[in-house]
C-alpha cells in the first residue's frame, strides 16, 4: 500500500486534496464523494490537520433557545449540537425548555487555568526538597521567564507533588480566550528550560510533561484544582413544575440522584451525572474545540437538595471545562457560523461559551434524570432514534 | 428569541433544514452558508439527529498506511482522523511509520459485552440477598425474556453489586456489530419488567439504570471487567530502531513510562497513556462512532517491559472501546466512507475495527512517547500547529 | 549496637524474654519494667511473634450491651474495646444505646473469600487469553489441587484481569472460622505450581501474589467483590427517638450523611463513613485479630434514607472486614477472654463475630454523626479526652 | 443485660475495673483474668479510655537494630513491635538487616501538617465564590482567632474546595510533637464560629469536619498533599547484596515493583507497596498511636529504579503518617517505654519517629519483595506463623 500524496511545499489545496482522494480510490476503490463534498476552502485548514483529504459531516442542529443567567452569558441562545445519536438533541432540547420554564440556568465560572508540568529525578528526597524550596522562591523569575514566551498567557502558581526523588511540579496559567494547551507548553518548557540552567542541585533526570497535568484525561487532581475552566451551572426546579412536566416529585428526583452518587462512589466512575459527556460533545463538534478534551470535560459532579420551600435546586459543576472561543478550530467557517450564532467567537468570550456549556450540561441532567423516573427513557429512544443500535 | 421550525410530519428534507437556517439568520444575524454547504441528502440523517439544520465540517486526513496484525484486521490500512488539531495526525502517522517499520501492530479482543444495569430497593438487605439469590437461578429464564427483543443480542451473565438495602445488577451483553447502546436498553429494561412481576420480594424502590453501568463516563467498574470491547494492541520495537528513529534507549523509554505509571496511579488519572483520547477521538469523529463514548474509550492501560533480547515490548489495553460498524452514524455518507476505506462496514466488521482503533491508540503512544524523551514535543507543535494557542 | 539475645531451639520463655529485656535496658537505659509486667506465659505466644520479650498493655474496656439482631449473633452484647483514644469508648457507648433503645442492629453477612492471585506473563496477550481459558476449563481440577492443603478452605471461583500480555488471577476461597490468608496462600501457591507444571503455554514471568488480591491495603476490587466477609449493618431510628435522643430530624441526618456521600466520592476517600476505623481497631486489638486489616476492614459504605413513614433507615456495608475466631491472635489470653464474652471464640463463630463488628461500626456512625449534628464533637473530645492533643 | 459499673466521681482506680470485671463474670460466666492481670496503674488511662476495665496484653518484640540515617533520627534502634502475627517481626527484621548492611535506611520528613475542615452552604455557587474570597483575604485573622486554642499549632493555610453552592475550607495546622486532631479540632472549630459570625453572606447550612479533611480514612485528598507527616525513606540496595542476600537482581526486582504499581493502579489499591500496613500497624500499637490511624498512615508509595552503576534505588513515601511522641496513648507505661528505647518520647522528637516509621515500612518492602521473588514467602510463613491459618 503507497504512501499518499504529499506536498512539502504547498499542501493545503484542493489539487493535494484531490490528488489524495484519488490515490485512495486507487488503492481502495472507494470513492470519497461525500468527504470531498465540502464547501470550506482547503487552505483555512492548514494548522488544524495534515494531509487534507475532505471533511466528515457530521449532522448539525440547533437546540434551545436555553435561557442563561451567567455573569458572561446572558439571555436566550441557540445551542449547536453535531451529533449522529438520534434522542440525543431532542432530549437535551427538552431539558433546556424545562430549565427555560424554571427561570434558566445560572452559570458561574468559579475558576481558570490551564497545566503543564515537568518531572525533576534528584539524587535523593532531601535535594528533591530543596529544589521545591528553590522553585518556590524563585517563582517571580520563573514567571517572567514563562511568559516572554505569549502575550496572553499568565503564570498563576506552581503546583508541587512528591515521591521519592522525585518533585513534579505543575504551572498553572490563564491562558485568555484560547484553551492554551499549546500556549502553556511553550511557556512552561522555556520556564523548565530556565530552571535546569540556573537551579543548583544535581538533575539525574528531566521529563517534560507529566501525569500530573492530566492532559486529554480524567485525573483527581485536575478535579480538585482546575484545568481550563471550573464552571457551576444551577437552576431551581419548583415543585409544582416538576410535578407538571417532568412527572415526579423533588423528593424522588433527589433520592434517585443522591443514590446516582452513591453508586459513582462504588463504582469508581468519574462523574456522578447520567450523560454529560453527550451535549458536551455534540456542543464540541460544533463548535470547533479540541474533541479529545472531552475526555476530561465530560467529568462532573451534581449536586442538588430540596431547599426549604420544597422546590429542587440542583447544579452540575464541572472542574475541567476545556473550551475556546479563538485558535484551533474554533476559526474555520462551520463551527466559527455556531460561535457566531451565540455571539461567543473571538476575543473576550471564552467565560461567556463556558457558562453555556455548563447550562447544557445541567440541562441534559434534568431531561435524562427525569426521563429515567418517569420510565420513558426507552420508549423516547424508540421513537426518535430509528437507526440506532 | 423565537423556536425554530419543525414539523412533526416530515422534517428531514432540504426545505426544513433552509427553514431553519433562515430563521436563526434572521434572529442572529448570522449567515449560516458553511453549516448549510453539504453535499449528504436531509433524509439520510433521520434517525440521527433532531432538528437537523447542516453539518459541521470537519477536517478530515488519512494516516498510515498502518500494518496491523490482528485476527481480523490483517494488513495495511490508511486510517481516516477527523480533527481540527493541528499535529494531531502528523504525529499519529509518524507512531504508524515506526509501528510498521517494527513489524506492525499486533491487535486482540480479549473480551465484549455492553451492559445496562438497574438498583432495586428491599426492606432489609436480606431481602436483597434473596433477591440476589433469585436472579442468579432465574438466569436462563431472564436471558430467554431479554433476548426476545433483539435478533442480535445475548445475554452473557449478569453482575450483582450490594450496599445496605440495595441490590444493583449490571447486565452483560454481547451485541454484534453494533455498539449496542440502544439495543441493551431495551432488552434489560424488559427482563427488568419480567423480574419486577415475577420475583417475590416487596420492592420498595426500582431504577433502571446505574452508575454501575457507567455510560458515557469511565468507572473502575468497566475497566475491570469490559464494557464495548477490551482490546489489546501490542509491539515489539527493536533497540536499533529505537536508537535510529526514535533517538532513544529502550532503557530510557521505559523508565520514562514506569514513572507515567506511577504518576497516573499518584495523580489518580483514568490512563497512564500519553494521549489515546486524540487518535480515538478523530477516528471515532471520521467513522460515525458515538463521540461522546471517548469519555469511556479513551483510557486504556500501558505496560512496557524490555524483553531478553533488550527490546522493547509495549502494550495499550483498553477495556472500555465502544465502537460499531453498523447503525447509529455508521451509515452516514462521509462516515461511511471512511468506514470503507478500512473495509469496516457493515455486519461482521466490529471486531476489526476494534483492533484497529487499538493499534492507532499504541502509535499514538510510541510517537508522543518518544518525542518527550526527544524533547520534541514544544518544537513539533510549533512546526505544524500554526492556528493553534 | 549489639543484636538482642535469641535461641534457634527455645526461645519462647520467660529467660529468652527476660535476657532481651536486659539487653535493651544495658544498651538504650530504659527499663521494661511494664512491658515485662504481663500475666501471659511466653510459651503461648509461640507462632504470634517473634523476639517476644514482652507486652504491650493496651488499655480495655467493654461498651455496650449492645443489641443484634444478627442470623449469627442474636442478642445483647458486651464489646470489648482496646484503645488509647479518649472519648472513643464513650461515642460508641452512646450509639450502642441509641441502637438498642432502637431496637437494635440488624447484621447480615453477604459474602464470604478470601483472596490471593498470582500474575503470569506469556509471550502476548493471545497466549495470555488462552491461559485464561485454559484456568477456566481446568477450575475443578485446580481447586482439587488447591484444596489438598488446607482441610477448611474451598475454592469458590478464580477471578481475571488482563493488561498487555499479562494475565492475573485471583483464587476466591471460603476460609471458615480463620481469617484464612495463611491457609489461603498455601492453597493459592499449589494451585499456582500445578497450573505452570500443566498449562501449555511458554511462560516468561510468573508472580505469586499481586496488588489484585490487594492485601493489608484497600482497593476497589476487594470493594467490589469480597475480601474477608462482606457484611451490612442495619438499623431504623424513628423519628421520635432522633429527636428526643439525638436532637436532629431524619431529613438533617440524610442531608449531611448525603452531602459526606459527595465529599468522599469528590475528594476520593475510602469511606464515606465517618470514623469506623476506631470501633474496629478496638475490637480488633481487644479480640487478637490481625491489626493491619484495619488499613481494609476500616472501609465501608454508608447508605441511608427515610423511608415512608418518616423514619431514618441507616445501613453500614463493609465489604472486606477480615475476621476470625480461630488460628492468629485469637487464643492469646487476653484475646480469648475478649471473644469469650462475645461467646465468639473459636470453630462457628467467625459469622457471629463478623455481625457484631459491624454493628459496632455502624453504632459509631450512629454517635458521631448525631454528635456533629449537634455540634457537641468538640465539646465531649474536651470532657473525655483529657490526655489528648 | 445489665449496664456495666460506672462512677461519674472516681471511675479510674483498681475497684472500679474490677467490679466491671465481676459484672462481665457474673453475666457471662468469662474470667477476665488476664485483662486484669496488668501491671499498669489504672489512674494513668483516664483520658485514655472509658470504662477501664483492664488491658489487651499485645505480645511485644524488638526487630533491629536498624540503622536510620535521619536528620533527626540518626544512628541504630531497636524497633518495638506489638503483633500477633507470627513471622511479622522475622520478616521486618530480615529486612532491617538488609537495610542496614546497604548503609541504612535515608528517612526525610517532607511536609507537616494536620487537617480539620468545614462545609458551608450558600444561596448559589456566586455566594460560595464570594465567600472562598472572603476567607483569603482574612486569612490572619482567622489564624489569630484559631491559635488562641492552642499554644502549639499554627495555621499554615487553608484549602478551598467548590462544588455548586458548597464551598468546603480544609484548615492545615502545625502540631508540634502531637497528632494533633484534637488540637486542630478545636482550633477550627473556633475559627468557624468567628466565620460564621464575620463573613458577610447568607449561610444556608453549617457542617463542622468534612471528607475533605479525610479523618480516620485514606483519601486522594490527603495523599497529594498531607495529613500528619509526609515522610520518605530511601535506600541504595548494592546489585551484589541483593545477588548474594536476597538471591535477586536489581532488574528482576525492579520489574516485580513496576508490575506491582500497575496492578496496584488498575486494582486502585490505595498502596503499591506490599504490606506497609504491616509494620505501621506493630510500630503503632507498641508506641500508643492512635492505631485507628493505620487507616491512613498504612497507604504509601513505592518508587524505584536502576541507578547509572547498576544499583537499586528504593524508597516508600507515606503522604499521611499520623504520629506523636507527646499526648494521646504515648505516655501509657508501656508505650512510653517503647518510645523512650529509641529516646522518642515527649517533645521535639516527633519527625524522629516519623523518619523512624517510615524506614521500617521501607525494611518491609525490602524483606516480602524479596521473599517473593525468591519464592520463599509461602515456605516462610509455614516455619514461623505456626499459630496461624
């Protein structure tokens, strides 16, 4: 089987592309129609991928409008889903009404930064020691050093972990309107770069990156402290509407999600919600955010108690919303078109997608949580969802 | 802020998703013409989506070709990666390349089930220990009851979990060549049906589904028995080709991820890969797979160790991959094309797929891995990720 | 400093005891003069310790009586207590009342094994499934072989867990009145030397034990499965009594038991319990059972609602409480008076004893959670724990 | 049953003890003989203990010496060991050996500090954040008010954790040469009050201690950053020692740890260490710990490797060892004599026992690895632990 076509020089067209596509049926016999039946021009693709061949579409709708009650966001929009699971828009569509009904959701972000770390192997704990002690009294230099390498990007702290001779350390940075992966790479590599030149103890080994950063995964200590943002959506559920629309009661509601919590406890799952990783896919996609970060941003945690006039508050907080609103593929034309449709593309509006983002997820709780109590959740698959499995 | 246009009737057609488009113009101002630029027929998504207004275009390349040695993926392959991240599939093709040069990727299914649960509440865990007791003799007639409403489905064994005066039980089945979601919903929630009229405790409370499930999030649960497929993709990469290609030891690269391990394990990260959730997530985006299962099927398990001939053997297992090669978005026009390129659609295919999902997973590993130890890793970005923050 | 006198030939007496006791006291100054002040003869400690050269006195008393409404243990109960814990005693003392005005605690043992693995490597991960099976069609022939060592212990079934080309067994054996890791590792270690004699594979690496049979540590699989005896504990505390007694309402209770629930799920603790490792350290001291269980024995879950009539139903699950009646420390003198009063020493009894333990835990929930409620926690550590800092 | 003899006047002395052990007699027909048969002073327990009734007589030993190359403990100590588990102390001791011939075991106390928490709840997660930036900003304040309790602990910092309108605050103390629950517990529950009577928002609901604080039980929380001491002991193992002594290489046991830490990763087995709690347990019992602290102080990290001359690095880290020298069960007779034989008794000696416990975790480690490997650990439990099944 042939290496594909490739152009050193000049590889983002749609000669290249075309070029690949051929060499595909050639070798394959598959002709790749639909993947070549893209509208977007080629070249705005270069730096999102490398050998440009054509696009997946993946379907696209609008759920909403959702009201949103966030410091960012404020008012009614239209939520961009891009998914193939039949249900899935609807039922979040019927979440979001319900919200709507009760008020809206209310968003906050509680808090913002983005990791990288590095590794340091010492020749004992006790010089693993000092170099703690060092990093943490230079850290004004350090952070100089780090951020001459962006013009957003903020060195916040420095998070330490040890074992053995080892010390991790964690740089902790806001990173603007960009999701920053990258920004704080070369940010944090030229501050480590520094500190092996200037810090005084023997290094016997030096790792960039570490778990401790938990990139495109779930971790606790992300959980615990913050990657990207730190978003808590609530709304508050009156006990009259839930009886009306949803077909249960706030007490129901609230003993079937505190035994949720006791069941993710058990089984060690990494969020106690029912789904939240659907809408925050489905808003990726479409959106243009880096979809792997689902990986870590599908982890929430609810929480929800009857308050004392007997209404149901609940939120979803999620500790590592991984969102952007400029850079990567929040640019190119059809998912700039879903930014743009809830105001949230460039500049200043990364908070504003993060609040939305957690009111999507809180409202594919309630859909799906109230759907499961009412015993209507397989019967709504059977109707929406005619091609699944 | 006004609903969309729907049509209860017949709403999957050109003039429904124009309709739509129009109307979000005219309440936004935003010109939808990208998200309207696909070249897939309306009715094709039925089943897929509500609401359907466009598509979201992805960017779409093939990597490889890829050797994979597996039961049912043998041979070379061009994998299709959908993702707007910018070294993502440059980095994966130079795992491929190495992986290839070193003989290939061995690939296993070790195991396959999917799984729906329920909690049942008793008077008093004795109770639930009959109830227990019961389920397991009434087995076969349980099986036969759930059976009746798939062609496909079987019922492997069911899992029993208890707390206080709770019983909760975990549904295994195996479900073809579709990711079987929807499939074992409706077979567990009928057995749930029969065993609800036909068991003899009183029950004080039932809820279809759990966490002991765990959909749409990873659980400790799933990783230690399997939920999709558990796959195992392995290589042999020989010291002098580590030396020539990758600049590295054998020694080194092990230690480097011996101590992944153990920071994984600190960190409490769901993975101690690199990065699986890159590779599986722009495939699962290319081939019609449910992206939001990337929060299950993107943590997978390392483990390295030099062999006597001072090679290296590496290893990714995944015990959570949910992938299909039949319904849901499988049949989707660009979906399906990828899908073809790889000769995985349709009925008998899943499991290839699933071995060749697992060896992109492991070159991810080996190209990420070792441009660390390289130190190549901040440089790289910047070469290819120019859009990228 | 010189090694203390020993005697390959006799060396359980008082002379051996008395000579090391000179030792220490000529070398360090000290005098043992408590720690040789005990009643015990050193002949019986022969195979509890080596070096015996003295007792520690650990202070003991009985709370209670505590009621049980166990299938094992039924009635009231003294329980012997051995701590150094100021206020300990007394808290559980209170819940031991509050359960008994209750009309006591109702403990029911789930399950039963006790576990050792070993972990085998072959030359991939086919070779290591087909071990798997091999185990698998050879179970009855392995537990006969197994079971020649021991005439109590009874293989129940053999766990699996894959990585890579690794695969991990775990022996599940019904161990009777002992706590059974001896004889269970007996038992495990010929299983294992018969199983690499005759399974066809090429072995690379075998291990006798692993962290899947996670012994004097706590872990998810033993969680999940059973290590020791699983056992629940439950009561009912109308409320009434709540008020009167513990001046709280079972809607605070469930509340703040709920919200513990989410706090030891978000930051990962073992328990969501509040302190039972105190009441099973104390009795697990005071009745000669194997102390550093307590790093298992001391993890149990919580559960709790309010049922129909208004009233608090509260549970205690430990899933891996490790107990015996017979063999280990249990027939030191001390230790035996302890279990005798229990009326729980020796053959047929380690069910009783294992109800009871977790009644105790559950008493101690019982105390402190009201007692937290209440805000009375530092204002009784104050009156009782004179001593403590 | 009757309650047992209790003296609100003058509960500790001899007649008192005794006519609780006549009672037990009466009622139970068990003689305590040998409860009663201490030689220790029952005035000496009041604050240690409710209800004295007599002592748990823990046969007791002394493994060493063994050499510990502290910085504060410094030379060889015989170690006391309270256990009933026969070849416990042989294996300890086994490894202390081993240690020692190596040149000793390294130990370094790393961080100290001792926890108490709070949750509080707010109208929403706004309230919450305003909050959590009310108690940074009066952080003096709040440690002015805390330290008035106490004339040792300082509040070194206070951690913040949020989930929807909850926000918990982890107070961190230094303790001197206490524990220091109880010393924090009061310390924090002061500086609740004076919050709760400060900080300007609306206070739904108040809860003194959390899980967050993670009392009594093993936690993430705890473990990434500390309860107690953080305490690392390393050591070099000479690749001819280990040839000659523990019949083994470097690489052999290097990759027995590695596997071990995957197994303990995937098993989520708090350790991957063997057996720490072991040793933790005998050392705690010995020296008046507060044994129910096993549950925490028994969860360490093993880290090693291969250094450049083909030695072996080893070390455990123990994120959370709950020790003192001064208040709780340390100044009983036989505790005391225990400590003051490694002249760790009162004040100022504290991180010396926490760098002596850890080393002998470390000699644990170093003796069952072994052991293991070389097969001999079934064989040389069936020589020593005769008692025991």
């Amino acid at each position: 089987m042939k290496k594909l076509p490739y152009s050193k020089v000049d590889d983002y067209n749609e000669s290249q592309a075309s070029a690949r596509r051929t060499a595909i049926k050639d070798q394959t016999g598959v002709d790749l129609k639909h993947i070549g039946g893209y509208s977007i021009p080629p070249e705005v693709v270069s730096g999102n991928i490398e050998m440009f061949t054509g696009v997946a579409q993946v379907p696209l709708g609008f759920a909403g409008p959702l009201k949103v009650n966030g410091e960012h966001a404020n008012g009614q929009f239209y939520i961009p889903m891009a998914t193939s699971e039949g249900t899935l828009l609807a039922s979040y569509n019927r979440g979001m009404k319900i919200a709507s009904l009760a008020g809206g959701v209310k968003s906050t972000v509680l808090d913002d930064a983005m990791n990288r770390g590095a590794g340091f192997t010492f020749h004992d704990a006790r010089a693993a020691r000092r170099f703690g002690v060092w990093v943490k009294s230079n850290f004004q230099k350090i952070k100089e050093i780090s951020e001459e390498t962006t013009s957003v990007g903020k060195l916040l702290n420095i998070g330490q972990y040890a074992v053995g001779k080892l010390r991790f350390i964690r740089f902790n940075f806001s990173t603007g309107d960009a999701a920053g992966q990258n920004m704080v790479n070369k940010a944090a590599h030229r501050a480590c770069q520094w500190i092996l030149q200037n810090q005084p103890e023997e290094v016997e080994a030096f790792k960039f990156g570490s778990q401790f950063d938990s990139d495109k995964k779930h971790s606790l200590i992300n959980a615990l402290t913050v990657r990207g943002k730190k978003v808590v959506a609530e709304c508050l559920l009156p006990r009259q509407l839930m009886k009306d629309v949803l077909r249960t009661t706030p007490e129901d509601y609230n003993r079937f999600k505190s035994t949720s919590t006791l069941e993710a406890y058990m089984a060690q799952a990494v969020t106690n919600t029912s789904h939240i990783a659907n809408g925050i896919t489905a808003l990726f996609i479409a959106t243009g955010q880096d979809v792997a970060n689902v990986a870590e941003s599908s982890a929430g945690y609810y929480h929800g108690e009857i308050n004392k006039d007997g209404d149901l508050y609940m939120s979803v907080t999620i500790p590592a919303l991984i969102v952007a609103t400029y850079g990567g593929g929040t640019g190119l034309p059809t998912q700039r078109e879903c930014l743009e449709v809830m105001d949230c593309y460039g500049t200043g509006k990364v908070n504003k997608l993060a609040e939305i983002a957690a009111a999507v997820a809180l409202c594919g709780e309630i859909s799906l949580g109230s759907a499961i109590l009412a015993d209507e959740f397989v019967s709504s698959h059977d109707h929406y969802g005619r091609n699944r499995d």
